[in-house]
C-alpha cells in the first residue's frame, strides 16, 4: 500500500463507528483515539505530513495490531495494517518507537531476544535426556523447529513440549544451538530498517544449515517466518508451519495417539494463527487435537474469527501494560473454565501476567501441555 492508497482508504471512512465494538482498546479505555476509527484520523495526520501530539502517538502505539478491526469495518479499510504503516513512517521521520521499545530493541540486537534473557541460558528447558543426544544444526535434516524469544525465555513448556513431542513421534528436525529472534517485535514497532537487517541474517543462517521447512512454536514467529519475511525476499521461499500443523499431521497418520483426560477447558484463537495467517486460519486443527485428547471444549465467540486477542501483542506491553491487564481481565470475566489454553507462548504469558495482576486463580497453559500428557497417559 503507498501513501496515496492508504490516504484514499482513510477518506472512504463512513465514521459509522462499527469498529468501535470489536476493539479491545478502545472497550477497555473509552478512548477515542485508541479506537480504529480514532487511529485512522491520526494516520491522516501523519500521510499528510501533519505533526501529531504524544497523545496521538501513544493512540498509535497502543494498537495490538489484532486486525479485528478489518473484519467488521463497513468499507473493508484495512485498518490493522494502515496503522502498522504509520508506525514505520513516525519511525522513518525519527519520532518513534518509544523508548520502551528501544531499549527491547537494543536488548534484541545485543543479546539476540526481546525479553532479557541471558543467552546461555537459552535452551535451559531441554530436558537431561535429550541434552547428550542433541546435535544442533549438524543434525542431518532440512526442517528446523523455531521456538522464538516467549517460547526459549518465559513460557518455556512451549519449548519442552513440542521437541518432546516431535522426538516421541519419530520425526526429524533439528534445532539452533544459539537461535536468534525472528524480528518481528522490531517490525511490529514500525522500525523496519533494523528488522530487515535480522530477517537477512536469519534467511542466511538458514541457507547455510540447509533448512527447507520452519516449525514454530509461536504466532509471531509465525507470522514474522511466514508473511512479513515473504513481502522484503523475494527469494524466500521456506515452507513454514505452526507446532499444531504437524503435530494434526502426526495425529492424522498414527504417529501420535492420543489418550483421553476428560476434562473442560476454554480455547482461545491467537490473532496470528487466526485473522493474520495467510496460509491459515488454524482453528480446526488445535480443536480437533484437544478433543482427540478428550477435552471439552468451551469457546469465547461465536467464531473463532470473532475470537478476542489476548490483549499484548504488538509491543503494547511495553507501552501501557495496564491496557494489557485490562483486555486480559476482560477476556477472563467470560470463562467458565479453570483453565484458558492458548496456542501462541506471548498469550499464555499475559494471561498469566494478568492472574498475577488480579489473582484469578486461573490457569493458562500453552496447548502442547495437553497433548504431551494426553500421548503418554
Ligand atoms: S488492530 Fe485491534 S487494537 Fe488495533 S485498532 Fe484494530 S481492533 Fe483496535
Ligand atoms: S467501520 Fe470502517 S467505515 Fe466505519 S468508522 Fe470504522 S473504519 Fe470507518
């Protein structure tokens, strides 16, 4: 989209208000400004080189870039990605991001994650049996399971799991001995510069180990490995697939059987493996495992595409963690269930986050959790 195109979207707005309803942002604050409808106005703004105030930049900045907005706005304006564009540009004329998400930036270039970690303590969640057998990326297999910043650091079952799970199956891959990060928290906050300069490194770290195919534990990886990676290389070209693809696959040939537990639990559809995956959307796969696994499963909208976001993607925790608290809290007031189970490592995180915060007492678990205890019951 160029800026003329994006400034004819803008001005195609009815100001009917319909997206208003679908956003958590703005349901949780009321703010105009932190609505679709009140972005796109300051979008305007900034495509027609007008200055905008620290209240419309943290309008900006405050987006999960969810993309529920696209979905129900009477004019099909793609809202989500017009204000994903104003962030590069406020990037491009040196008014952002902000300094939160500079410093996780800065942490992200020094010590290859976007949440602190130390590097040597990366694969601290492989498991002793498998540590003396593991060969990293002499292994002879062109699939690499990516497990990202969330997985590696801080949800870290997202990591044990899958690779436990894949190992059981008797299926080949191999894993980084030092991974890096995908980039896409550097994309998301508009500095595209930076981000291409990793997405480069990776595509050639990838190239040199003779990766084909990527599997990944997280939607933002996902989404990064998958759709933005794609529109800067041309000659990209790696096949990749969410942990759920293969495991559906796996479970498909008989190669994972899974046991019943027989219990009920609340599903809920990250924004990137739903409205963003272009290849997808997943949302019959991970339902069909957690019933193989004799789980009931209860739902928080009518369609998983209506589905709500977890309330922190795109950096927002960086921004206003209180809104994150807020759409989590939310999102928590409409489950029946003890346990919320997610398929993305930074859901899981802030639903735990916001337990903590408001001490809900309710569990959030990454999907593998199941289907791992289901295969070895
Ligand atoms: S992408 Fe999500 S958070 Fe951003 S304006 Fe649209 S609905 Fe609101
Ligand atoms: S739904 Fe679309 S047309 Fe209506 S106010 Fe929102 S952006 Fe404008």
């Amino acid at each position: 989209m160029n800026e003329k195109e994006i400034l004819n979207y803008i001005q195609s707005c009815l100001d009917c208000k319909t997206c208003l309803e679908v956003c958590d942002t703005y349901k949780v604050t009321e703010e105009e400004y932190k609505s679709p409808n009140g972005r796109l106005k300051i979008a305007e703004k900034i495509f027609n080189n007008q200055e905008i105030n620290n209240e419309e930049l943290l309008g900006i900045y405050t987006c999960t870039l969810c993309a529920s907005c696209n979905l129900v706005c009477q004019q099909s304006i793609p809202i989500a990605d017009i204000i994903h564009s104003s962030k590069i540009k406020i990037v491009e004329e040196n008014k952002g991001p902000l300094e939160n998400h500079k410093k996780i930036i800065k942490g992200i270039v020094e010590k290859d994650n976007s949440v602190g970690g130390n590097p040597d303590e990366r694969l601290d969640w492989l498991l002793e049996k498998y540590k003396k057998e593991e060969i990293f990326e002499k292994k002879n297999s062109d699939t690499l399971l990516f497990f990202g910043c969330m997985s590696s650091f801080r949800v870290r079952e997202s990591a044990s799991a899958p690779y436990e799970i894949l190992k059981l199956a008797g299926y080949n891959f191999k894993i980084l001995e030092n991974e890096p990060c995908c980039g896409e928290y550097i994309y998301s906050a508009g500095n595209v510069d930076i981000a291409k300069k990793i997405f480069k490194e990776n595509i050639e770290l990838f190239k040199k180990i003779g990766v084909k195919n990527l599997l990944v534990t997280c939607g933002g990886c996902l989404y990064a490995f998958d759709k933005v990676y794609r529109k800067y290389f041309k000659d990209y070209d790696l096949t990749v697939k969410h942990i759920i693809d293969i495991v559906y696959e796996l479970e498909g040939e008989g190669k994972i059987n899974l046991k019943p537990l027989n219990r009920t639990i609340t599903y809920h559809d990250p924004c990137r493996l739903g409205r963003k995956y272009k290849n997808g959307p997943l949302f019959s796969e991970p339902r069909i495992l957690l019933k193989k696994c004799g789980l009931k499963i209860n739902e928080l909208a009518v369609t998983p595409s209506e589905g709500p976001c977890c309330g922190a993607g795109s950096g927002i925790r960086g921004v206003d963690s209180s809104i994150c608290i807020k759409i989590g809290k939310e999102l928590f007031n409409k489950i029946e269930t003890k346990v919320l189970i997610s398929s993305c490592p930074l859901c899981v995180f802030n639903f735990r986050y916001v337990n903590y915060k408001n001490q809900t007492y309710k569990d959030s678990k990454y999907i593998t959790d199941y289907i791992l205890e289901s295969m070895k019951k």
